[in-house]
C-alpha cells in the first residue's frame, strides 16, 4: 500500500533527525552536571565515567549535606553552591516525571546548557540499554513504508497529531515534542467515541488489579472477568483484591477468573522477570520460568467485549494467540504501543489485518511517550 502524502511528512521529520555525534556531549573541559540520583542518573554516570568526563555534583530534590555518589557530592537544585554555567544532563526517564517542566525549571534557574536522557541516548545508543519504545533511530528510516502504513489508519486528527508528535521526540530526543497526557482516562478516554460498558473484559497484564478496580468505578459489576497476571507477587495482591470485593458484597463481576498465567501466541513456559513491579514480563534473562497460554486456546468459545494487553513487549504475540477470538467476538482492543520501539506501528497494523473495520486511535497516558495506548473499536 503507498501513502505518499504520509511518506512525506514522515521523511520530513527525518530530516531533522540528530545524528550520533558524542563529541557533542563528551567536552572534558567543561563542568558537568547530571540531575537525577536514581537508577538513570547513575547510568549516566557510569557512561561520562567511561569516557573521561568529570562529573563536578548531582542535582536532586533528596540532595542535601553528607549526601554523595562515589564521593560526588548530591545538591539540591536550589543550592547556591550550583554553578549555572556547568552543563546539565537531566537522567530522568519514566513514567511519572513530565520533563518539560524539569527543563524550564533548569533554564529558569539559570542553567542555560541542559540536555535530556533523550537527547543523550541518540548519541549513545550503542552504549545505552534500550528502554521500552527508546532505542536507536535507525530502526525508523529502514521502515517508512510501513510507518506511513499505520499512521493512515487512525481515525482522528489527535491520533495522527500524537503519532506525528511520537516520531519527532523519537528521533529527535526533543520532550517539547509531546503533548501532555490524558492520565485520568487510561484504557476509556473520554474524547474517543466508541466507548462502551465492558461487560466481558480480559485482562492481559492485571498487575495487582488496579485496572479492574478502575472498571468497576467506571462501570460498576460486569458480567465477567478474565485476568492474567504471571508475577506471583502481583497474582498474590490480584487474589488478595478480588477476595476482599466479594467479602465486602462489591464483587468486581458475576464471574471472575484470575489466572497466574502470561498471554502469548501459543502455549508454553518461557523465562520471566519475576521482581513484583509494573515492568515484570517476559525475558529470555529472566530469573523463573512461567507457563503463557494463547487466549484463543485458554478462552475457547469466550466472548470478550473488551480485551485490554499491557503486557511488557509480548502485545504483538499475544495479539496473534487470539485471532479467532477477534474474527468472531470482534471485541474492543485497547493495547499498550510503548513497550518496543516498532510496536508504534506494527501492533496498529496487526490489528487492522485481524479485523479491517475497526477505527482505530492513539492515545498518550503517561511522561515520556509511556502509557501510550492504541485502541480499536468494532463498527456497531
């Protein structure tokens, strides 16, 4: 298929792309400044270490007196001590932390030279660890084809607006980029029409059960619940919840089954990060080993309204274990698109192949492009 309008615009975006370039970031005879001493900080750390740059303090909202990093000492970002005209690097990388207010603040402060862990990643990609959707740019010239594919089949103008938005902070490491997510509406937003009662709802990913608790603020009892989660320390709190809703007479549906499983193409045990986190999922370096089942063979003749996936990375696999399911329930999909890089576009067109009159639309959850979802909603 051949978008050529939507080629265009994306090889526009390409254009701007930053090329690698370290020496960029690595002047030896400047004062360095990371701010952020958590796990990204550190990795920053680590990499300016390694290449010979000194790295002067942290700054951190827990700095203060006696508190240090390998003897680098950790200030608060208020501190006087701060040198404004040393660089600053912000390691900050998750879900929670907006880092467009962070990078005003620094500049407003008085630091005028600040580079996000975005930014930083695209010149160091090689040394970096992929996190979820950021990896190296590379991976988006070599398939604008199929990029230009997705983008024709969302529905509206915000969806095309946000994947456009996604692709400029990709390949640019720029945060202004994005706009702010809708935190509130994660799985039913509000400005998407299509949105109806889940009565038959599978949950792929359900964590400690925070979704269906949200659902059943939502939309009150359901008729049914099917819930995967394979961490035994999340199935342990999943159970813990769904028990205490029925003792308390608020039972989340009239027939809830919770299974300690992981969702995929097919059935079989695969290796597993088992840490009771919300990042928990499959890995061939994981510490266990947890049995997957494909949900067109757990679920035979079940008939879902809703499926939600947040599964880590396996979207795309799991999506592939339950085609019959979609071909004959035509449920809704509400599938998470931030887990790898070419999920962006992939899962979209995955989607559209398993049920063509779907309209489909993207939405963002979440800082930093996490919590990105990509819903298909069935014609009714």
């Amino acid at each position: 298929m051949s978008h050529s309008s939507e080629e265009k615009d994306i090889r526009e975006i390409f254009m701007a792309r930053r090329r690698p370039d370290k020496t960029a970031i690595l002047d030896t005879g400047e004062r360095t400044v990371i701010y952020g001493a958590g796990e990204t900080g550190r990795r920053v750390f680590a990499l300016l270490k390694k290449h010979g740059v000194m790295v002067d303090y942290f700054l951190d909202e827990k700095g203060g007196s006696n508190i240090s990093i390998d003897d680098i000492p950790v200030l608060k970002p208020d501190d006087p001590a701060a040198d404004k005209k040393a660089k600053v690097i912000v390691a900050l990388f998750n879900y929670r932390t907006d880092i467009v207010p962070v990078l005003a603040f620094l500049k407003k402060t008085g630091f005028m030279k600040v580079v996000p862990y975005t930014e930083l990643f695209i010149h160091f990609a090689d040394e970096l660890p992929v996190q979820y959707w950021l990896g190296p740019t590379d991976v988006y010239e070599a398939q604008i084809q199929d990029i230009a594919d997705a983008l024709s089949v969302f529905e509206d103008l915000p969806s095309r607006d946000l994947f456009f938005s996604f692709l400029r902070f990709r390949v640019t490491g720029d945060p202004t980029c994005m706009p702010q997510p809708d935190r509130e509406n994660i799985y039913f937003p509000a400005d998407v029409p299509g949105t109806r009662k889940p009565d038959r709802f599978i949950d792929c990913g359900a964590f400690d059960g925070d979704t269906i608790l949200s659902v059943r603020g939502r939309f009150g009892v359901l008729e049914s619940i099917r819930a995967f989660e394979p961490d035994p320390e999340n199935f342990r709190k999943l159970v813990a919840l769904n028990k205490r809703a029925r003792s308390e007479g608020r039972p989340f549906s009239k027939d809830t089954v919770l299974s300690p499983c992981g969702v995929w193409s097919s059935t079989v045990q695969l290796r597993f990060v088992s840490d009771g986190s919300i990042a928990s999922g499959v890995s061939e370096h994981g510490d266990a080993t947890v049995q997957c089942v494909a949900l067109d063979e757990s679920l035979d003749g079940y008939a879902p309204t809703l499926i939600k996936m947040d599964i880590e990375g396996s979207e795309l696999e799991a999506l592939n274990g339950c085609r019959r399911i979609i071909a004959s329930a035509k449920p809704d999909l509400a599938v998470s698109v931030y887990h790898s890089p070419d999920h962006l576009w992939k899962i979209p067109l995955l989607v559209r192949e398993l049920e063509p009159g779907c309209r489909c639309y993207l939405r963002s959850h979440g800082a930093n492009g996490y919590d990105t979802v990509f819903y298909a909603y069935q014609s009714r």
